[in-house]
C-alpha cells in the first residue's frame, strides 16, 4: 500500500514539474515573440506601416499580417474572380514579352519562378500554361491549394539562389520595402529577373495610402539597385478586368499596369 502512496506521490511531484517547466517555457516563447516584433517596429517600413502605426496599432507588424491575412475572408468571391482575371491578365502580358523577346527574353520553359503575394495562384497557374515551373506564398493561399504555399515575402522559405525568376504584383501591400528587396535578392539566382507589376491606384483599405505604385515608383527602383537589382526595361500594358453583377461591384476595372524588368546582378546579395 505504502509502494502505491508513494508512487502516486511521484507522478503528482513530475506534473507539476512538467506544467512548470511548460509555463516557462511558454512565457520564453512569447517574450521571444515580442522582441522579435519590437525589432521589426524598428525597421524602415512602407507607408503601409506607418498607416497601422497611426490606427494605434502597438505591434504593426502583428497588425499587419492580420490584416492581410484577413482578406480573402473578408471579401472571398471578390478574391476569386480577381484570381481569375488576373491569370488571364499575366498570360496576356508575359506573352507579349516572349514575343517581342523584351529584355531578351524568348520562353519560360522550364524556368522556376516564384509569385510572392500570389493570392490564389492566377499568376502561379498563367506561368504554368507559358512553361514555368512555379509556386507561390501567401500569408493566406486559401485551403488545400496546389499553386500557393502559406508564406510571408519578408522572410521567405525558400533557400538561397532557388529561383529564376520572381514576380510580384502586390508591391502596395509590401511592410518593409528593404527587407522584402533583400529577400528576392537572396532566393535569386544571378542574372536572374524579378518582374515587379505596380499600378496608378495603389490606395485601398490593404494598403497604405502611398504605397508603391506608378506615381512613385522611383524610389522603388532606387531601393532594389541598393539591393543587387538592375532595372532593365518596363513593360506597359492595359487590362480592363470584367465583374459579374452578382459581385455587387462596378462591372469593369480598366488597369494601365507597369511591369519593371530588374536583374539581380548579385552573387552575394547585399546585407
């Protein structure tokens, strides 16, 4: 009987060990956490971060990609058919830059390209059709996806010099413009292209009023060259992309979209 008493006594002393052990280590976890996110309020951010800075946001950062990863919930039939016509959109544009073999580039074939922001994969899926071999990451790729992978473009989980080349054409969404410029730098191969799409109307309630657009692409471009990136050539195309009514939305979106051309001219990239 005594055997047993103290046996009980044992597991009873080793649980509460354990459960305080785990609460310490639940504690370290989320004091980590918080560093991390005082560092990243530090960061030189995009406008879209100074725009959660002033809604009294305390972590932007944590803001932020709850914000964005909020989005497709928020708005899904919208999400969808925008994913549709921008397959179309992208199958449109990179056909035209094949053919007229601008930047001297002649085929996707068998090249690997990574869509960073890819929403629901349109782009991934246009650049499947041209040949590619691509993928993507978004903060929110919807459920069992077989084009988009869950992923932030500012820490990217892809090991140096992976890919050929990279497209983005969510570049008003972007944090910190600096650290998003790195990542592509480094997941890139040398002479490889990063394709950076950017629109008149960057301004919706995903992204800060100022973000990169045509208007102020400029300092884009400056910040990429800080970055190990060449800007080679633009692309200027027209899109008008079509809702049906039960959308509840204005029925046609005319884009005039501008796709910057860079080259990653680095072996190591830039810290």
């Amino acid at each position: 009987m005594l055997t047993y008493i103290f046996i009980l006594v044992l597991l009873c002393v080793s649980l509460i060990l354990f459960e305080a052990f785990n609460y310490k280590s639940i504690l370290i976890g989320n004091d980590n956490l918080r560093r991390r996110l005082e560092i990243s309020s530090t960061r030189t951010i995009s406008a879209l971060g100074e725009w959660l800075r002033s809604s009294s946001e305390s972590d932007t950062y944590a803001a932020y990609i709850q914000k964005q990863s909020s989005k497709l919930n928020s708005l899904p039939q919208k999400v969808k058919h925008i994913d549709i016509e921008r397959q179309r959109q992208v199958i449109q544009e990179f056909r035209k830059i094949i053919d007229e073999r601008i930047g001297n580039i002649d085929s996707l074939q068998g090249k690997t390209m990574i869509c960073l922001g890819a929403r629901l994969g349109g782009e991934v899926r246009a650049f499947k059709t041209l040949g590619a071999i691509a993928i993507g990451i978004d903060l929110n790729p919807g459920k069992d996806s077989m084009d988009v992978l869950a992923g932030d473009f500012h820490n990217i989980a892809f090991p140096d010099n992976s890919f050929n080349y990279a497209y983005s054409n969510v570049l008003d969404h972007i944090f910190d413009v600096n650290r998003f410029a790195g990542e592509v730098c480094r997941i890139m191969i040398k002479d490889g292209f990063f394709f950076a799409t950017v629109y008149p109307d960057a301004n919706d309630a995903w992204s800060g009023p100022g973000g990169v657009s045509s208007g102020n692409k400029n300092n884009f471009i400056n910040i990429m060259a800080k970055n190990g990136f060449e800007r080679i050539t633009e692309v200027n195309t027209e899109y008008v992309m079509k809702f049906p009514a039960h959308l509840k939305l204005k029925s046609s979106w005319y884009q005039k979209i501008d796709t910057i051309i860079f080259k990653q001219t680095q072996s190591i990239c830039p810290k």
